[in-house]
C-alpha cells in the first residue's frame, strides 16, 4: 500500500470511527435536540468518510470500494486517530472528544484544499464548511459546560485531563504523512498544531478551563496500533455487513 | 433533570428564501440563543428549508387571549367594505 493512499485512508477512518461513536449517542442523548445535534454531526462526518474511503480506494488502484474497505478490514488495518475510538462516556467526554477533534479538523480542511489531489482538495473544501460549524457546536457547548455550574466545570475538566494525552498524536510526522506531504497531496501534521494550538488556547479561557500539561506519550492509531476500544466499535460496525454480505436497502 | 424547567422554550422562524417574510416553524428547548439557533438549524433547516432564523424567547411574546376573541375579532366580521372586492380586475393582471 502506497503512502498515499495510507494517508487518505487515515483521514477516512478517523471520520469514520469518529461517525460511529456519534452514532451511539442516537436515542441517549440528554436532550431531543442535542440527539439530532450529534447525529448531524455523525452523518456530517460519514459523508466525508464515505467520499474519502471512495478516493482511497481509486489510488489504491485494487477494485476496493468504499463497503469493502469499511465492512472488511480488521482493527490492524484500520488508521484511524485514536482520540476517536476513546468511548463516548458522559456528555462532557463527548463534548470534549468533539471539540479538540473539530478544532484539528477545521485546521486540516483549511490546508488540504491546496492539496494536489484534486479529489481531496474538493472534499476537504465540503469539510471545512462542515468542521467550522461543527467547532461552533462542541466549543459553544464546553464554554457553557467549563463556565457553568461547579460540577459541570469539574466534570469537563477531569474529561480534558483524560483526553489530551492523546492529541499528541494529531500533530506527530511519520514516513507516510512525509511521504504524503512530499507528493504535495497531504499537509504535514505537526504544521496543524499552530493553528489549533491558537483555537483551542481561545476557547478554554471562554470556558474557563486551564490547558493541561503536555505528556511526551504519543499513541499510534494512526500506524494501525489502537487502544482496547477500537476492535469492540468495529465489531458492532460490521457484523451487519459479515453476516449479510452486500446487502443492500 | 426536567427539560421543560431547566431550559427554556424558543419559537423559531425561518425564512425560506430572501425576499419572502419569516413563517412560524415549531420551537425547541435551548439554555440560550446561540443554542437555540444551533437546535433550530439543526431541526428544521435539515433539508434546505431555509436561508435565515429567527429565535424568540416563547415566554416573550405576548398572544392575545382565545377566551376574548369575540370581542377581538367579531366587531370586524359585518364591515365587508373593508375587503378589496367591489373592484373589477383587468385579466391582465396575474398576481393580485
């Protein structure tokens, strides 16, 4: 598998992961209408996968398509960040998974539409639109969750704690985001970190929240090495298409 | 938590398209208006419904009461030479 089309397929799973984690929200939310809220978002994001899996799947140059690529690779196989797989917990994990994620995602689209790949350039055009409302929703709700009442400031900010260990990984370069960057179809992760750095340092003082200390760990979703949470999430995702292959509506 | 005590109720507006006026759609629970927006957007712009929303507190408009509507109402009922319809409209005329 080339890099670049490593580099594509990293971008789909991790909206594609991230798309079925919303979607476990559907009928749990706390109120009717962050349900359709979150499940916008999902289908925002699905949408993004779905064209993204189709790209990768051309490059790849194999007949593989976007069912297949997403039904038919185990955990191993998927490249997905790994702040996306992190379960759902309470409403504040959520918020705060969704918000570090849109605030790098935002930046990506941003950058991506110079890509040389036409395609990915286009769908990261569609994106950037999508992320910037989409950062509007998570930041608007950590603001009100950081600068509320005295439990819903500690509850965001033990999530915070939790998740911000794993956005070293966000802004990590290796061989195939090189490689991908050289091509000039990709954008090099740790030219993100800037940008996102500035989004997010804006929104914690709003929400009142202080920034956490930087920890050296990185993860490797990215290079097909997960936590414990993915191989679960994938589980559920496809076990309708391998019990029925190709079915269709 | 009750819903209906903690958060509020707005009433949304919608403009279809620039030019036409803004139609009562429904309303949402929201804890303020930028929420209320973003619920509303979500809610019933899904398929294109609109270009622009309004979003009013429900506890801020003023409705007249159903009970008094008679006295409301009725006395407008006998003047029909209120309405434009003594007048003869030229066929060419399409869209009045």
């Amino acid at each position: 598998m080339t890099p670049e089309v490593r580099y594509v397929l990293r971008l789909a799973d991790t909206n594609l992961v991230l798309a079925q984690r919303l979607g476990e929200w559907v009928g749990h939310a706390p109120a009717l209408e962050e349900d359709l809220g979150l499940a916008n978002l999902s289908l925002d994001l699905l949408g993004q996968a779905r064209l993204l899996l189709a790209r990768a799947g051309e490059l790849e140059g194999l007949g593989r398509g976007e069912d297949q690529l997403a039904y038919l690779r185990e955990e191993s196989e998927y490249f997905n960040l790994t702040l996306v797989e992190q379960p759902n917990g309470d409403f504040g994990d959520t918020v705060v998974r969704q918000f570090l994620f849109d605030a790098w995602q935002l930046g990506l689209y941003e950058a991506l539409v110079a890509s040389g790949d036409a395609a990915l350039a286009a769908i990261a055009a569609k994106g950037a639109r999508e992320a910037a409302y989409h950062l509007r929703y998570s930041g608007g709700w950590l603001v009100r969750l950081g600068d509320g009442t005295a439990e819903s400031h500690a509850r965001v900010a033990a999530s915070l704690a939790r998740l911000w260990p794993y956005t070293n990984e966000l802004f990590h370069d290796d061989d195939v985001d090189r490689a991908a960057a050289a091509a000039g179809i990709g954008v090099l992760p740790s030219a993100l970190a800037p940008p996102w750095s500035v989004r997010v340092d804006q929104t914690l003082a709003h929400a009142t929240l202080a920034r956490p200390a930087h920890s050296s760990f990185v993860w490797y979703g990215k290079q097909g090495r997960h936590s414990e949470h993915l191989g679960y999430l994938l589980a559920e995702m496809q076990s309708l298409h391998r019990a029925h292959p190709g079915a269709s509506w | 938590m009750n819903k209906e005590q903690d958060w509020p109720l707005y009433e949304i507006f919608i403009r279809a398209k620039s030019g036409l006026d803004h139609k009562h759609v429904g309303s949402v629970h929201a804890t303020d208006a930028a929420m209320a927006l973003e619920h509303a957007r979500d809610l019933y712009t899904r398929r294109q419904e609109g270009v622009s929303i309004w979003a009013v507190r429900s506890a801020d408009i003023v409705a007249s009461d159903p009970a008094e509507s008679d006295a409301f109402f009725e006395p407008a009922r006998d003047k029909i030479y209120r309405h434009p319809t003594f007048y003869d409209i030229p066929d060419e005329v399409k869209t009045l």
